[in-house]
C-alpha cells in the first residue's frame, strides 16, 4: 500500500520534468495492483462509487465510438490507449483513502514544485532557457504545464496551512503558497496558469470565508478581494500583463489575422467545430476522428481559414465532435458525480478547486485529455476526493 501511494506521488510530481518517470510509475502501481489481493480489492470496493463507475463509463463510450469513427482504427486505438489516465481516477481513489494519505499527495506536490520554483527564479533572472521553444524561467516540460501545475500547488500550499495540523509548518506553507503564487505571476507565461491561480484563489478565499461564518456579503466580498488581489497582480507584472493583452488582441481581431496566431486561431476552430457536431449531434464522428473530418469543413478556403486542426482546442467541443452528446452527457456525469463524493476538509476543496479550475481552462484546451495535465487531474482528483474509510487515522 506505502509503496503503491508513493509511487503515485512520484508520478504526479514527474509529470513536471520526466514524462517517462511518470510513465515507470503508473505501470509499477498497475503491476501492484494486479498481483496485490489487498489492492485488488480496494479498487474493486471504490469501483462502487459513483465517481469511479463514471470514469470507466466515460471510457467505455471512448471505445465503443472507435467502431464507427471516420478515423482508421488503429488510431483510434492510439486516441483510447493515451485516455488510460483516466482509469487512474479510481486507482488513486482506492489508495488515498485516508486524509494522511491525501496529506501525503499535496505535500509531495508543493515540496516539488517548491524546488522547481526557486531553479525558475534563478533561470529566468539569468535569462537561461532549458527549451529552445519556450521562456527563460520555464523548468517544467513546457510553459504551459509549469503554470497550471505551480498554480495548483500554491493552492495546496494555502489549504495545508489552514489545517489544525499544520502547526510550525503553518509559515513555511503560507510562504511556499506566495512563493508559487509569485512565480506562476512573473515568470510563468501561462494564460492558463493565470486562469487556474485566479479561481483557485478565489474558491480558496469563499472557503476560508465560509468557515469563517461571516454570510453571503462577507463570502462574496472575501472572494471578490481575491480575485482583484490576483488580477491586479497579473495586470502588475509585465510578462502576465502582456501575455493576456496578447491573447485578447488575437481573439478579438481574429478574422482579420493574415498570420496563425494562438488565440486568434481558436474562434475559428470552434466556428467550424460547431459545424461538425451539427452533422452527427447523437452520437459524434468517432473517437479519434476530429482531425479527419474538420478538414472536410476548410475545403476550399485560403490564408489561416484553411489551417487544419487536431483539436477545437476545447474540451467540451472535443467530446461532442468525437462522442457526441451521449459522450459529453457521460462526461458531464462524471464532473457531477465529483462534486457528490464525500471527502473532508481541505481535501474536498483541493479536489473541487482544480477540478473547477480544470473546466475553465478547457473552454480554451483541452485538458482533460492532454498528457500532463490530464493525467495530473485524475490522479489529483481521485486522491483527493477519494471517500475515507471510517476509522481512517488523520495522519
């Protein structure tokens, strides 16, 4: 059991630097759990909860879509194999059972991405690069991931401290939350991580004022503080500040771009998706398909409207695409069946507060189902969400 939960620790903090490490660790814990009568049936009884059964019912719509997708079979098979990272939802439900174990998960995290911070702050004030592609600052495997991921730290810094537990940790948490915090603000070059801090913040802010009993004005006043408090520090940094002004400059003139850009490709994307998903609503055009069949929808067309695309670059738009919106409906199930499941204090809300922060970004990713970050989500989110056993110590 010690070994599973530290392996799955080791995967969620590697997904930052070593894709491969993250990858040695899931199969350890599979093998453990194939040849571990205990662990066998901690998962078969987790199997049980709604969060779990949505999870492998969302799977199984993945691959009943890959018999009827406009894709060739072999990729949609490829397209399945990279979702396994959702079927780490109820293994990390089955093992994080107990809040010391859940302790066990953020703590390794915020340690981890605590040591990344500081050889970011180094790096970037040296104007050092690790990544020919990317900024000076970024030690993660890409910007994008460092952000969202040091985001949410900051965040599981900040819950850990309000723990009666905490004790003489309680400063150094605080201090590691601002540190994090400052970084993802600074140095990241993230839209996303700026997105994740900003409602991370303010869920931690309506929590704290909640418990704090102080009514509906003082919780919405709380949180409000917040979200200025995060936005103006954004609005104050010049790396934040132009990178938002960037994005909302592509957005909004992006039918006058001559040039692919990010953002101003995005519009563009869901104009066209839209489309798609009108053809076959019930059903989608198969796992795996979207990058076949959108290109049906730019025959003809010139400059950036005839970009093609693997991705709508939102996640909702994704799934109805490919599963249509019997997939989404089991998709939406599975977020709603998240918000039931039991867990304490902080935990719920660590779980609750990526997750919801995870929606917001995928309204302009996808990623519930890239790599790091979707795989950082399922493990998370089951450990942290994961319904305790009665008696379980507190750690």
């Amino acid at each position: 059991m010690a070994i599973a939960r530290w392996l799955l620790v080791v995967a969620v903090v590697a997904l930052m630097v070593s894709p491969p490490l993250t990858n040695t660790c899931e199969f350890l814990v599979v093998l453990l759990v194939l040849f571990s009568r205990d662990l066998r049936q901690r998962l078969w009884a987790t199997l049980r909860q709604p969060m779990a059964l949505a999870a492998l019912a969302f799977f199984l719509v993945l691959a009943i879509a890959i018999t009827y997708s406009a894709a060739p079979a072999h990729e949609g098979l490829v397209a399945l194999g990279s979702w396994r990272k959702l079927l780490f939802l109820p293994i990390a439900m089955s093992l994080f059972d107990e809040p010391a174990a859940k302790r066990q998960m953020a703590a390794g995290l915020v340690a981890a991405a605590s040591l990344l911070a500081v050889v970011s702050f180094v790096s970037f004030g040296l104007d050092i690069r690790f990544f020919p592609n990317d900024f000076a600052g970024i030690v993660a495997r890409n910007h994008g991931t460092q952000g969202m991921l040091f985001a949410a730290a900051a965040f599981a810094a900040a819950c850990l401290a309000t723990e009666p537990r905490a004790g003489r940790w309680r400063a150094a948490l605080l201090a590691a939350a601002a540190f994090l915090a400052l970084n993802v603000v600074v140095v990241g070059q993230a839209r996303s991580g700026y997105l994740v801090l900003l409602a991370c913040m303010a869920l931690f802010a309506w929590n704290s004022a909640w418990f704090g009993r102080t009514g509906t004005a003082g919780k919405l006043a709380a949180t409000a503080a917040a979200v200025l408090l995060t936005a103006g520090a954004l609005v104050a940094s010049p790396q934040s500040r132009d990178r938002v002004q960037e994005a909302l400059n592509e957005a909004l003139n992006y039918d006058t771009h001559t040039t692919v850009t990010s953002m101003g490709m995005r519009p563009i994307f869901w104009i066209n998706t839209v489309s798609l998903i009108e053809q076959r609503p019930v059903f989608g055009w198969g796992t795996a398909s979207f990058e076949h069949v959108y290109l049906t929808t730019i025959v003809g067309r010139t400059g950036v409207a005839a970009t093609p695309a693997a991705d709508p670059h939102n996640q909702f738009m994704k799934i109805a695409a490919e599963q249509g919106v019997v997939g989404l409906a089991v998709f939406l199930a599975l977020l709603a069946a998240s918000l039931r499941q039991p867990a304490s204090a902080p935990w719920r809300l660590l779980g609750l507060g990526v997750l919801a922060s995870w929606c917001l970004t995928s309204m302009a990713s996808s990623h519930f189902s890239t790599f790091a970050e979707g795989t950082f989500l399922y493990m998370w989110v089951g450990a942290m969400l994961a319904r305790e056993r009665e008696g379980a110590p507190a750690g």
